[in-house]
C-alpha cells in the first residue's frame, strides 16, 4: 500500500476509536447509565427511570407523615448542567469530524499528487533504460527531458512534508532526488553531453581569461638578446623597416625606408613574404624628406623627423596627409646630438606597450638623453625624463615598458649598457650582449607585438628575439 493509502487507512480507524470512545464516554456525562445516590441515613439503588420514589418515611410531632422521595432526571437543575456539557462535547465532535473532513480531503489530493509522481518516475526509469543501452550516441536533449521531469517533482516535496509523521520517509525521498541529480550530472560530465552554446560560452570566457593573464604579461625587464635572424639583404647601410605595433594579427604589412635623407619614398608590402620577396603593393611620396633612420609606424600613421629641423610629423598611411606636426622643444637636431654613427640620428622616435615615445638631447640637459612621452594624436609633450647618459656615446636605443635601453655601441662586441625606468625615474648600467653580425647598426626599434628588435645591419635587414622577465601588474600600476 501506498503512503497516501496508509494514511487514509489510519484515518478511517481514528474515525472508528472515536465512534466506539463516544458509545462508552457519552452515557456516562449525561447520566444515561445507572446512579448511586448516597445519604446518611440509608443508601437505595434507584432507577431514574422509575418516576417518584420514597426515599424514606417519619411522622412529625403532629402526627402527620413525611416522606423523603427522589424526583426523577427531570430536574431542572441537573437537566441544565447535563445539557451543557453535551453540548460542548457534541461541539468537539464537530469539529474532530470537520478536521478529519479536511484531512480526508487533502489526503486524496495528495494521493493524486502521488499517483502523478509514479507515473513520472516509471517514465524516468524508462528514460535511464534508455541510458544505458545507447550511452555513446546520448544527445543533450534527452537530458533536457530529464531535467524537465525533475523539474516537476521538485513541487511534490513541499506537498509531502505536510505528513509530519512521515518526516523519514520525506528525508529518503529528498536523498534519493539528490542521488538521482548528482547520477544525471556524472553521466553528463561522463558523456560530454554539452549543449554547443554551453561549450561556445565556456571558450569565451576562457579566452578571456587568458587575455587578461596575457595582459598583466606585456610588459617586464630585458633579460637576453638572442638572434639575429636575417630577413633581406637590400638597399644603402643605412634605414629602416617596421611594422605596426598596433596592427591585427591579420595585418601584417611592412614599410621601407632606405637612407637617412635626401629621400620621401616610403615602400609598402603586404607581408614579410612579398617584403622577402620583393613584392611592393604601394609607394608614399612624404610631402618632406626625413632626417635619420628612427622612424615609428604607429596606429597606421608614420611618425618621421622632418629634414633639418626638430619638428616632428604624423603622416596618415590611409589618407596619404600629414595629420598633425610639433616643434619638439630644445631638442638638437642636424646632427648636433646624434648616435655614435651620426647620419642626422639626433631625434629617436620609438613605440613601446605604453605609447609613443621620442628620445633627443638638449643643451639645458648638457647634451644628455631625454625621454619625452608624447601624445600620438597632437604630438604633445606629455612628460619628459632627463637622463645623465650622454647622447653622442649611445649606439642606438629602444623603449620597453617605459624603460629606455641604450647600446654602449653601434660597432662589434655592442651590448646593452644602460636603461632608465620612466615608472621609477632610476637608472642602472647593464651588460646584456647581443650579436652585431653585420658590424654596423644604424637603426634598432623595439615591436610590442612580435616582441622583437627590428634593425637595419649594414644593408641587412635583421630582427633579435628578446627575452624579458615579467613582472605582473598590480592594482595600483598604470
């Protein structure tokens, strides 16, 4: 039998004790069963039933009879009392039975409840049949189905633990849902059963937790340059080629610029292929000629030295105009503060994972390096870093992470000698060797994203991996 059926069994006997306490109690209250009425003088059983009854007889002192008789239940008095108390008691007898009327009726509805929970449960028994003869070809939705069915159950249990006497068996139901959820989700995770926006989702927010790792990686402390590796051989001993640090990964295009002056041509190629190659796909004629060889492609733009001046100048790959130009104040130019190698390298411009960067001397900072950041839009002078390393000893320099790394040299047996942090605003000397295969650097430009040195050997064109010790970001870094 069914827990519903038990109770309603036990309710049915509850009905039945009742009826046979009330045969027995009732008489009893109202007095429809024998009474024993007691006097001092003599004790007659009587029968109320019986009418008027002589008690007992005398005579007075005048002769008359007095008879002391018992009235029968009539009596107002006692009928009142009686009446009383069989009211009260036919008004819990009411109430008992109204209660059982409701018990009654909530116990078929859960009974129904419960019929509909075994109906459902038979069909979850077919499902996990189901299951187990075909568990390699189980789709997500037959889970779905599964959950769905649970789903319905989970109304039934508050429904259940109205049966207070029942607390056990309630807690075994809530054990066994709990089993039967934690054996869906195994066989789930077993099967890879995942629906396919669930695993999309899931790589998403992988990637972007790796993005997030990646970016407290950009930047950290040169530790080693190894290489180099020779990408072409072309042009004069002296220029420059690059790539854009901020480009997609898709957008690997390469600009050309051979000499330190007299020249306005700018060679583009779509890819280091067609640059090895040779493959130009289009040519910039600069409205001026650049002086030196350090010159930046940054966001799409050409950031050039303008021939004998320290004016510095944005050029728009895309709109073939010249977006902004700045003075850069102070600053020597025409070889009055070069690198060791002269060819007008007296303004550096250079980008790194902060931003845009220019490095000269001044005669204010007695013809020492200073450190400018700019503003890639305006040209503006941001902030600036004076440094006690003199320009002219420098062989060529670069920026990363906001730390300036100068080369003792531009000949055989350079190294890096000296960096300065701007985060810190230190300095200290270093010995970081690399190999000057072709004897004579005239250009060395740092790219964020490849993580390399870009340099122009001696006609060659040539990148350095680097190696850099990585510090993670705080809160509190900028």
């Amino acid at each position: 039998m069914s827990p519903p059926l038990l109770k309603l069994g036990a309710v049915l006997s509850t009905m039945a004790m009742i009826s046979h306490w009330m045969s027995q109690t009732l008489p009893s209250l109202v007095g429809l069963n024998t009474t024993r009425i007691t006097t001092s003088d003599t004790l007659t059983q009587i029968s109320p039933k019986e009418g008027w009854q002589v008690y007992s007889s005398a005579q007075d002192p005048d002769g008359r009879c007095i008879c002391t008789v018992v009235a029968p239940e009539q009596n107002l008095c006692s009928r009142d009392a009686k009446s009383r108390q069989l009211r009260q008691l036919l008004e819990k007898v009411q109430n008992m039975s109204q209660s059982i009327e409701v018990l009654n009726l909530r116990t078929q509805r859960d009974f129904q409840y419960v019929l509909k929970m075994e109906t459902q449960m038979k069909g979850l028994k077919a499902k996990f049949r189901q299951i187990e003869d075909d568990r390699k070809t189980l789709m997500t939705k037959h889970f779905q189905e599964l959950k769905e069915k649970m789903d319905e159950l989970l109304p039934l249990i508050p429904v259940l633990e109205q049966y207070k006497t029942d607390a056990k068996l309630i807690t075994q139901f809530k054990e066994e849902i709990r089993n039967l959820s934690t054996v869906l989700t195994g066989i789930q995770e077993e099967i890879g059963a995942y629906d396919y926006e669930e695993l999309h989702q899931r790589v998403l927010s992988l990637e972007t937790r790796l993005r997030d790792c990646m970016k407290k990686l950009t930047c950290g402390k040169l530790m080693k340059i190894t290489g180099p590796i020779t990408v072409k051989i072309s042009g004069t001993r002296f220029g420059a080629w690059m790539t854009d640090p901020l480009a997609s990964e898709k957008n690997n295009r390469v600009w050309y610029m051979d000499s330190y002056t007299n020249n306005k041509i700018v060679r583009e190629y779509k890819s280091i292929a067609d640059f090895v190659s040779g493959a130009e796909s289009r040519t910039y004629n600069l409205p001026f000629k650049w002086a030196g060889t350090n010159h930046v492609v940054y966001n799409g733009s050409l950031y050039f030295n303008k021939y004998q001046s320290n004016i510095i100048i944005k050029y728009s790959f895309d709109t073939g105009r010249v977006l902004a130009q700045r003075s850069l104040e102070y600053a020597g130019f025409h070889n009055v503060y070069p690198y060791t190698w002269g060819g007008f390298s007296d303004i550096d411009l250079m980008a790194d994972e902060i931003g845009l960067w220019a490095v000269y001397a001044t005669n204010q900072n007695a013809g020492n390096i200073v450190i400018s950041q700019l503003n890639q839009d305006t040209l503006e002078v941001l902030k600036s870093w004076s440094t006690g390393y003199p320009k002219r000893s420098a062989g060529e320099s670069f920026m990363i992470c906001g730390t300036l790394y100068v080369t003792n040299s531009h000949l055989t047996g350079a190294k890096v000698y000296y960096s300065y942090s701007t985060k810190t605003s230190t300095y200290e000397y270093t010995d970081i060797p690399f190999h000057n295969q072709y004897f004579h650097i005239s250009m060395l430009d740092y790219n964020a994203r490849d993580r390399a040195l870009y340099a122009w050997n001696n006609g060659h064109q040539v990148l350095f991996n680097v190696t850099l010790f990585h510090v993670i970001k705080t809160e509190d870094d900028t």
